[in-house]
DNA sequence: CTCTGGTGCGCTCTTACCTCA
DNA sequence: ACTGAGGTAAGAGCGCACCAG
C-alpha cells in the first residue's frame, strides 16, 4: 500500500498562505481541484467504482432515511437551548438509528465493525485486531444482554446509568474502511447526505461515523496544510534576513567607497529610501535636479520591479538591484578591496 | 422586499479511548 | 504490569447559508 502526499499546486512549489484562503474556498470543485491538498493512497480502485455505481443506483429515495433522522436530531437539539447532552435527554441519540433510519441501516446497526457478530457486505470484515481485547468484549456484550453490538449498546444509554462507562466506547475503523474512506476523501472531501449513506451502507458504518471521519480527516488535512505554510514562512524569513543581511553589507561597502573617493558623488545631498513593499523610491531632496535624477532612477528602477513579477514571487532572492545614482548602472568597484 | 425562526452542515475545540514503545 | 505519548473516533458548541412563512 503506497501512501502519496501533496500539498499545493500541481507544480513542484508550495501552496503558499493556504491557510489565509477562506474554507470554503479550498473545498474540491472541477476547477480547484488541481488547488487542494490531496493524499492518494494506492488501493485498487474496484471500490471506489463500486461506491459510484451503488450511487448512481441511488435515485433518491435511499439518502432520505437519514436526513429524516438528522431532522430529527436537530430538531430535538434544537429544541433545548442546551445543545449539550440534549440528544440523550430527549431521547434521540445519534449512536440511536431511529425506526426510519433503522430500516436502511439495519446492517450497520447490527453489524459494527467491532461487532463480532458483525458480517460486512463487502470485504470489510477483516478487523484490525481481530480477538483484541476490544472484540473480546464486544463478543460478550453480544453474547450477553443484547445482539445489537456496540452501536446497540451505545443507543441505549440514555436509559441506563451503568451504561456510562460504555458510552464513549472507542470504535476504532478497520484498515479497509479506512482506506476505503480515504478513497473517498481522495475523490471528495465533503459528502452529500446520499454520498454519506451510501459509504456508510458500503463499509456498514453508520452515517454519523462517516460523517465524523470526513470531518476529522479534513481537519487532519488542514493541521498538515498549516504545517506546510509553516515551513514555508519560516524559509521566507530566513530569506529575507539573508537578503537584509546582503543589503547591509552592501551599503557599508558603498559607505567605505564613499570615503574612499570624496570625488566619487558629486550629485547634491540626495536622499534616497526605498520602500520595502513596493520597491519605489522616495526622495527627500532640496534640489530640483537631484529630484528629476531621482525620477530617472525611479523609471528605470520599475521596470525591473514591476508588480508582476512581484506578485510572481514576491520573496525572490534575486531581487533587483537599486543603485542611487545619475546613470543606472553600477557605480565603479574599488580597485581592491 | 425585509425579517425571523428553523434546519442543515462544516469547523473547531475538547474528551475519551486505544495502541504502542 | 505499568506508563506516557500519539493517534483518532466522537461529543459539543458555534457560525453560516439557505429557505419558508
């Protein structure tokens, strides 16, 4: 199994700022899809053709089970001004398929993927740890009160107390459902209430447990995306504090030339700056003619530092040179130095 | 046309659990 | 056997967009 990383642009550079581009912006459409940070996992693509097929299969009348229930769970949530442990409280519980949804998930429901009891409609029935202390225990929960497995058990604890303990049991996906799941975010990192249903129905997962992992899987993809520009900041800093490093030694040699050769500047006392964002020259001078001189320095120097090419790269470390002086060339080099 | 409440969905933060060294 | 770190599924709260009345 291979497992590509890219970050950015199709082309070799970063993505720079990524995280400055709005959320929404990011999200995969035809056009941006080039744009966005995608992990490719090497799996064969027989499920991801399956999943489109079994989509295509879907009209409609499939993905309205659970919107129903969702309906349903917001509402209730809605309806308590806390949003906290409403869903326990008015008695729906997202762990909780209600009889709508428990029609179309019945397979999920039944068969958690860490269920023992568990039979997958595809090849997803490969557990991780098959016979960990996690199957274990599900095999006795199973063979104990109820035949509904963890998603069973965790539907019922807003009706008992000892079911607490039980409540936030970890259900950890097996290796094919995440990669199945991967393969999917691959194609696209948001679902569609159909898309959901239909990958949870393919990994027998329930809706919400897809739900929550595109979520986590784009928040993953964010934290990395982060990172990068990250990285990238920190290489434009060390780039920048090299080329100020650059500058400064240049004006002492400039400075050093200056003494050197008091014949050197016969230009009036002209004082040049430039600034640091757009790279124009501002004149602070008495005289006329050092103020035209200037203007010459100023077109000559924005050909050379047009917007464009900034906008292209704007922390190039070949930045073009300023030379304040008359003629735009550079002034003579000491004989020795 | 504007306002308002409901709904759906995504994001972020956090927690709890699991695995592994 | 114990423990701490890292990974991750899931809960909770919030904001935004959309829609119907």
């Amino acid at each position: 199994m291979e497992l590509g990383l890219s970050l950015g642009d199709n082309s070799t550079t970063p993505r720079p700022f990524g995280f400055l581009a709005k959320n929404r912006e990011i999200k995969s459409t035809p056009t941006n899809r080039g744009l966005e940070f995608c992990m490719a996992l090497g799996i064969n693509s027989n499920g991801k053709r399956l999943l489109q097929d079994q989509e295509r299969d879907k009209s409609s009348g499939d993905g309205d089970d659970e919107s129903e229930a969702v309906k349903r769970s917001r509402s209730t949530r809605n309806g308590s001004s806390e949003g906290g442990s409403s869903e326990k409280v008015r008695g729906f519980d997202v762990n909780r398929l209600p009889p709508a949804a428990a029609d179309a998930e019945d397979g999920a429901a039944v068969s958690s993927p860490n269920s023992v009891a568990s039979s997958f409609q595809m090849d997803f029935c490969v557990f991780r740890g098959a016979g960990n202390k996690r199957d274990l225990e599900a095999a006795a929960a199973a063979a104990g009160v109820n035949d509904g497995g963890d998603a069973e058990r965790a539907s019922s604890r807003a009706s008992d107390d000892d079911e607490n303990a039980l409540s936030r049991k970890k259900l950890r996906l097996s290796k094919e459902q995440s990669a199945y799941l991967e393969e999917s975010f691959k194609e696209h990192n948001t679902l569609n209430p159909k898309q959901k249903l239909a990958l949870a129905k393919q990994l027998n997962l329930r809706p919400r447990q897809v739900e929550v992992w595109f979520q986590n899987r784009r928040a993953r993809t964010k934290l990395k995306q982060t990172e990068v520009d990250c990285e990238y900041l920190k290489r434009c800093c060390e780039t920048l504090t090299e080329e100020n490093r650059r500058l400064h030694k240049e004006l002492q040699e400039l400075r050093a030339l200056k003494n050197s050769n008091p014949f050197y500047m016969q230009l009036p006392a002209t004082t040049l700056t430039m600034c640091p964002s757009c790279e124009r020259v501002a004149t602070t001078t008495t005289s006329a003619a050092a103020a035209s001189a200037s203007t010459a320095i100023n077109n000559t120097t924005n050909t050379t530092t047009d917007s464009k090419s900034k906008a292209a790269n704007p922390f190039a470390p070949s930045r073009p040179r300023f030379y304040p002086f008359s003629q735009s060339q550079p002034p003579h080099q000491p004989a020795a130095s």
